[in-house]
C-alpha cells in the first residue's frame, strides 16, 4: 500500500473518532442531569426517580400534565419512594419473588383500566409523559403493602375485616342533624330570651334553620353559626349521647341554654338499622307567590284543576305566561324544608297544593309535581367498607415504617431544596 493511501486511511479514521466521540458527548450532555439524591440502606433514589414520581403525583393530585411546578411535590415524593424502598426490601425477606408476582398482578389491574389494551396504556403514558415503571409500581406498592399487613398484623386486620362485615351484615342506626349555635359576648337574659323568642317564632312559622341562621347574622351584639351534620351513627357520638337523641321522634326540636349560649338541635331523620327514612324524598314542585286576592286563588285551583294533565315544566310555562304570580320551578330534598313546610309537603298529595303560609310577607303555596324517594344506592355500602378498609390500611402501613425506620440507613444526600 502506498504511503498517500495509508495516510488518507488514518486521516478518514481520526475524524470517524472525532464525529463519534462528539456525537456521544452531545447526547451526554443534552440528556437530564441526574445525581443521587438518597440512599436506603445503600440503595440509591436519584434525581430522575424523584422527578417521575413527583410528576406522577402531580398528574394523580390534579388530572392535568402541565407539569410547571413540580418541585413542590419533591419532598412528598421522596418521602413516598423512601417508603416504598423499605416495603419492598421486608416484602423481599418474606418472598423473593414478589416483585415479579406483584408486577403482574398490577398490570392486570392497570390493563382492566384501559379495556385490556396494552396499546391503550401507552398512548395513555405517552400523553401524559409518564414513567411505565412509575405507575406500575404505583399499583405494586398498594400490593405489597396488603401483603406485608396481612405477614405482620394479620390477627388485627382480620379483625377489622370481620368487624367490617357485621357492621354490613347488621345495618346500624343512623341519624341526621342540624344545628344553631348562638353565643352572646355578655351575659344579657333579656337578649338570650328576645333570640329564643325570635327563633321560636321563625321556626313555628316555617323558616328552616339555614334561613333562621341568615337572619340572626345580621344581629351584631350576637355570633350565629350552625349547619347540617349528615348522616351519623353512634361512632360518631358518645354512646349515651347518641342513644338519648335517638330516641327522639323525627322532626323534634331541642333547646339547649347556657350561660350566654343558645344551642338548637333538629332531628332532620333517623334510619333505624339501616332502613331509610321516608323524609328521605327529592320533590319536584312549583312556588306560588304573592296571591293578592281571592279572586287568584280561586282562578288558580280552578286552572291547576283543568290542567292536571300537563307536566310540570308544561304547568309551569303556562302559569308563567299569565303573568300573575311568582313562581319557581324547584327540585328540592323534603328533608332541606324547615318542620312546618316538611309535614304540609309531606301531606299534600300529587297534584295538589299545600296549604298557605306567609314566608317573607308572602303568601306562598307550593303545587306539588312529583315525588321520588331516594333509593339507597346498592355499591354505598361497598363503597363505604372500601374507604374503611383504605384507612386501615393506611394505619397499619404507617406502623410498619415506624418498624422499618429504626433499623434502616437513611441518607439524605441533598436537601429538598438545594435541588434546582
């Protein structure tokens, strides 16, 4: 070989070196930066583990993937992966091979969710720019959690299972309250005593406590507050408490006075072992207002009797069209009216009107469309052991960290915040 071609042969391989190694350190030097951020017990989370996590957090907190602020969620997701690192190694001392057991039960799940469509899966990671690995062992850790409950408290929680199951078996009795609280700074009997009057006098006259509370705000010398409890059973009271209310019919109402306080309970309805209230109603109704004379009234029961046939949308745009009273179209839950209004409603047959009352300086009667009771929903139950169940879990999780922590090695290698 000639000396020209043997240096144009060494020429063509220097610059071949030199566009290879540029071309690696491009992509070394355009790629993410990434640095060990902790280690547990030796094994490291890195800058890039933080990040995927924190992203899946963020996407997981608000369903959106504009990830702008992420570095809000870097102490909670190093928090979470420090967590998981300590589950899995205990999980691994109990059986080798649960990860791969673990991953496959988690991409059964995670595939039922997107009608068994790997395909579906990734364009659902590629949307949202999420790590595979990441959500999958979102899914494991769940998993793995129950697993190691079930290795290292497994008389508790099946002691909370069972309890689950009689608590659903037999049906608990419930109650559902509201309330007016009402504190006067000095002691004033003649102030305590002209509210109570105020209050009596509103409530016998068909204001419901919501109402009665905006009334009373107005009143400087006086702080109202109030609302309704929802349902409650006896976890949620002392038992002799709740036993005492209980006992109270539907629809009673009691006073409680301090010193500078007033205290007004309402038994809104009780569900007596599970079964439903027949409070518990949505009605469809129209409110008549403002029937100046006679003459209206008597013309309007004569039109409501003609036109018993109409719907109540079709009732109502006539009734509009004549321009004579006032009138709303409202569905509403019987159990939101104050005791007064709720025992007329309750009483008034379908397509018929209710007796009149003064609300505001109106005259008011309300025509009655439709009632519905409310039908227990079949999954609530299932839904309410499912968040019980989610709560133990998530106790018993926390006393195994507590375990876990004592003998680990931690170490923070970069703060939180040092982190740009």
């Amino acid at each position: 070989m000639k000396l020209k071609n043997k240096i144009n042969i060494i020429i063509s391989l220097k610059i071949f070196l030199l566009l290879f190694i540029f071309g690696i350190n491009s992509k070394v030097f355009s790629s993410e930066k990434n640095f060990v951020v902790a280690t547990i017990d030796r094994s490291p989370i890195t800058y890039l583990d933080l990040k995927q996590k924190a992203k899946l957090i963020h996407f997981l907190n608000t369903k959106n993937n504009e990830y702008k602020n992420l570095k809000k969620y870097f102490d909670f997701s190093l928090k979470s992966l420090i967590s998981e690192k300590l589950l899995i190694k205990k999980a691994l001392q109990f059986n080798k091979n649960i990860l791969e057991l673990t991953e496959k039960d988690a991409l059964k799940y995670i595939f039922s969710q997107y009608n068994n469509s790997p395909e579906a899966f990734k364009n659902f990671l590629d949307k949202n720019d999420l790590s595979k690995s990441v959500v999958i062992s979102n899914v494991q850790i769940e998993i793995i959690k129950k697993y190691l409950i079930g290795k290292m408290f497994e008389k508790e929680y099946d002691d909370y299972l069972k309890e689950i199951s009689n608590n659903s078996e037999n049906k608990i009795d419930e109650i559902d309250l509201e309330q007016i609280i009402i504190k006067i700074n000095n002691k004033n009997t003649e102030l305590i005593n002209s509210i109570d009057d105020r209050i009596s006098f509103l409530s016998n006259n068909g204001y419901s406590f919501k109402e009665i509370i905006n009334i009373l705000s107005k009143n400087n010398l006086i702080k109202v507050s109030g609302g309704r409890s929802g349902w409650q059973n006896k976890n949620n009271f002392k038992p002799d408490i709740f036993k005492k209310l209980f006992e109270f019919p539907e629809g009673k109402i009691i006073k409680e006075k301090f010193d500078n306080n007033l205290n007004y309970l309402r038994i809104i309805g009780k569900r007596v072992k599970g079964k439903r209230s027949s409070r518990e109603q949505i009605i469809d109704l129209i409110r008549i207002s403002n029937l100046k004379s006679k003459k209206n009234k008597t013309y309007l029961k004569k039109y409501l009797l003609k036109s018993s046939n109409l719907s109540c949308k079709d009732l109502f745009t006539k009734l509009r069209e004549k321009k004579i009273f006032n009138l709303k179209f409202q569905k509403v839950n019987l159990s939101d009216f104050s005791e007064k209004l709720l025992l007329m409603i309750n009483k008034t047959k379908i397509k018929q009107l209710t007796d009149p009352i003064i609300l505001d300086k109106e005259n008011v009667q309300f025509y009655i469309c439709n009632k519905i009771n409310i039908n227990k929903n079949a999954n609530s139950q299932k839904v309410y052991n499912e968040k019980k169940l989610i709560q133990k879990v998530d106790i018993l999780t926390k006393k195994i960290l507590k375990i876990l922590k004592k003998d680990a090695i931690i170490d923070i290698k970069i703060q939180i915040n040092e982190i740009s």
